[in-house]
C-alpha cells in the first residue's frame, strides 16, 4: 500500500507558495490567530465573488491581502467603492495599514 502525501504540502517550496508570508517570533499566536479570522471574514464577506484563495504578507506596519477570484467585478465594485468598504472594514479589524490586491 503506498504512501498518502498532503498534495499542497507534497508543492510547496518547488511550484506552489505559502499562503501567509511572515514571521513574528514573539506574537505569532496573535498573527495566526488574526490570518484565520481575516480568511474567515473575507470568504463570508465575498461569499458570491468566488474567492479561491487569500494570501497575506505581513510587515511592521502593513497587511498586504491578495484575494485570487474568479469574478474580480463583484469584489471592486463600481470605482472601487467595495473594495474600499472592505479595506476600511478590516481596518478597523486588524488596527493596521491595509492594501488589497485584487
């Protein structure tokens, strides 16, 4: 019987990234606690944009979000209105600087 191996783990490093990109020896309970809880708001809050996957880089003073979707228009909105809604949101969340990459 042969061996069964995690498919994103089995990738991870040779064709496929991590989906949180820092490090925080100190807090990292807090950050990673922080990631669930905005993966978790940003899955319910685009519920019908089709959001496949969320990445987040981390700085001192900056949350970077990367939201990959299948229907970028519902997630910008018209003149970017949602997509500021959605970063004034999670700023008052995260009490940090937010840039969102659609």
């Amino acid at each position: 019987m042969g061996q069964k191996t995690h498919p994103i783990g089995f990738r991870l490093g040779f064709n496929k990234n991590w989906i949180s990109n820092w490090y925080d020896e100190r807090h990292f309970a807090e950050k990673l606690k922080e990631d669930a809880m905005l993966r978790k708001y940003i899955h319910a809050r685009l519920e019908h944009a089709a959001v496949a996957m969320v990445e987040i880089m981390r700085t001192t003073k900056r949350i970077t979000i990367t939201i990959n979707t299948a229907r970028p228009g519902i997630v910008i909105g018209k003149k970017g209105e949602e997509v500021d809604h959605l970063r004034e949101e999670i700023r008052r969340l995260t009490k940090m600087d937010i840039q969102i990459n659609v």
